[in-house]
C-alpha cells in the first residue's frame, strides 16, 4: 500500500514526496525486491547519481528474496548467478512507474 502512495505522488510529479514514501516502503518490507526497483528506477529519473547509489546500496544490504518481478528475474534460468545490483537493475527496467497521467 506504501509503494502505491510513493507511485501516486510520482505520477503527480511530486518528487519529494514520492521518494519519502518509496524510502518508507522499503524501511518496512525490505525484502521485497519490487519496492526496491521502483525505488531504484525512481532515483535514476529524478535523483542524482548518489541517491541511485544509495538505493542499490541499501538494496544489496538487504538481499530481497519477494516480489513478483524480483522472483520472475531472479529464478530466471539464465540469471541465477547475478548479483543483487544486476537483478534490482534488470527489475527496474521491467517495471511500469512514474508514467505521466493521460489527459481525461
């Protein structure tokens, strides 16, 4: 439900808002690897290098092991020997986020 919230402020271009709300997703379910990559993929649009680092770094501490996306990358036959930054990576570019809303 957290992650949720943090997409809605991210859809509404409200980045500072959005990334506290992914920060808290992640702090209470850190082994969802999913909220991770929609964090992940958050910062590399709209944080700086830094802030993508410390993502992926808090990430790779966690060693998430949940998540649709993360468990389909993961168990993937071809990918069971990469590393926790190479699948948050991978998760990210599969996962949808921050598309802007279409005109009603």
């Amino acid at each position: 439900m957290v992650a949720a919230v943090a997409r809605l402020f991210w859809i509404d271009r409200k980045t500072d808002k959005a990334r506290s709300w992914f920060h808290r997703s992640c702090t209470l379910d850190p082994s969802n690897g999913d909220h991770w990559g929609v964090f992940y993929k958050f910062e590399v649009k709209h944080g700086t290098v830094e802030q993508a680092d410390s993502v992926l770094t808090r990430c790779v501490d966690a060693k998430p092991t949940k998540g649709d996306y993360w468990c389909s990358v993961k168990k993937h036959p071809n990918r069971w020997h990469d590393s926790v930054a190479d699948v948050l990576k991978k998760v990210a570019e599969l996962l949808p986020g921050g598309e802007d809303r279409t005109s009603e």
